[in-house]
C-alpha cells in the first residue's frame, strides 16, 4: 500500500488494514510518522461538536490551468459525515453565481441550520440574501482564523495534495472531471480519522474468507481502493 499510494500517511494505510480486518496496531504502522496539526480551542470544538448535524461549510479555492488561468472552485462540505455535496467551477464568480451554487447545493428542505464562511467579498449581498430565504444562519469565522472552518480547510487541503498537485488542468471541464473523479473516491474509499477510520459512505469490513486483497485502481490510479475477492 505504501508503494502504490506514496502520499498516504500511516493513519491512512492503517485504516485500510482496519476495513481488511488486518489487525495492527496504527503505532506499528506510523512508527516514523508525526502528528503535525494542532486542535482548536475547546469553545469552538464544543460548538462544532454540538451541531455537528446541522453544520455546513463553503469556501473557494484556485487551481491554475497549464495556460496560466485561474479557476475558481467552489465547495460545500456537510460536517457530520463530510460530505462534499455540492462544488462547481467557474473562471468568474460573482456573488450571484455563488447564491445559485447554494441553492442547488440544499434543494427544497435540505439546508442546514448554521453555515460556516469566511469574510471574502465574493459572498456578497445577494449571497447573504439567499441564505437569509433558506432560513440558514450565517456564522462567519474570524479574520485569519482559518481554523475555525478546519473541516472545509482540511477538505481542500485533502483535495490539493492527493489529487490536482499530481495532475494537469487544461480548462473547466478538465478540471470537472477531476473533481468528479476524486470526490467519488473522497465518499466511498477514503477513510476519515474524524469519522473513526470509515468514509462518508460507510465500508463493511471485510474478514479474510472473503478472499484474497485486490488492488481497484482509483482517480486514475493515483489512489486505490483495497478489497477482499474471491479468486
């Protein structure tokens, strides 16, 4: 697994021998790994913990095509099983495309209570207006405290490292697929510390007299997804 995924960290590969019902014990697996991220203060935690249910971040991020054009993507991420459920892209967002992004993100009744984002200008009046119609609350994070929203940061970060830092984008529907690609991977075969070590569509473990472990390359081939198959 380490061969075949070099980005993958312990905690990752473990979960993996965790859903083949290899029993290990992570410390075994992450002898020379180091746990880098500090957690948020004990308020915020509380908060977040309590309404995890009806939470959901939004945010951007760019991604620069092989023609030096930026793209803007846009994201939303439910906290209790972190699912990203709505993203799309555009070269020139405008607070009015963003309002449609959320509309179509939460259709008829499914709209949280709270919404976490930061104080970017992009979420302009017509955006605030939408949310306002949704009956969703707004909670904006801090100035430069990107750690209150850790649960969209993390998905973008996740998002960069294992799929467009290893990729080429030539344009927007270039960069859709990938996308596409990763978030299907991101939902049913990535495992989630913050979710004990399943994804945001469960997995079964798998006990060995199902059969040997195969290899299921993923995002072309960048990840793969490991299960038991009788031969």
């Amino acid at each position: 697994m380490s061969r075949e995924n070099p980005i993958w960290g312990a905690p990752r590969i473990h979960s993996e021998l965790m859903k083949l019902d290899i029993k290990i014990s992570e410390a075994c697996v992450a002898k020379y790994m180091v746990r880098r991220l500090k957690p948020p203060s004990q308020t915020w935690r509380t908060f977040l913990k309590n309404h995890v249910s009806q939470l959901a971040s939004v945010d951007f991020f760019t991604v620069h095509t092989i023609w030096f054009r930026v793209l803007f993507v846009f994201i939303v991420l439910t906290h209790d099983r972190r699912r990203v459920v709505h993203f799309n892209v555009t070269a020139h967002p405008t607070a009015e495309w963003t309002a449609q992004q959320l509309r179509d993100a939460f259709p008829w009744d499914a709209a949280p209570r709270y919404l976490l984002r930061d104080r970017d200008r992009i979420f302009g009046d017509d955006f605030t207006k939408q949310v306002q119609d949704m009956g969703i609350k707004e909670v904006l994070s801090r100035p430069r405290a990107p750690w209150q929203r850790a649960y969209v940061e993390r998905v973008i970060g996740t998002i960069r490292r294992e799929c467009h830092d290893h990729l080429i984008v030539f344009n927007e529907s270039s960069l859709c697929r990938h996308l596409k690609s990763f978030v299907t991977y991101y939902h049913q075969t990535r495992t989630h510390l913050g979710l004990d070590k399943d994804t945001p569509e469960s997995r079964a473990v798998q006990p060995p007299d199902l059969g040997p472990v195969i290899a299921i390359p993923q995002v072309g081939g960048l990840h793969h997804r490991y299960e038991r198959r009788a031969a």
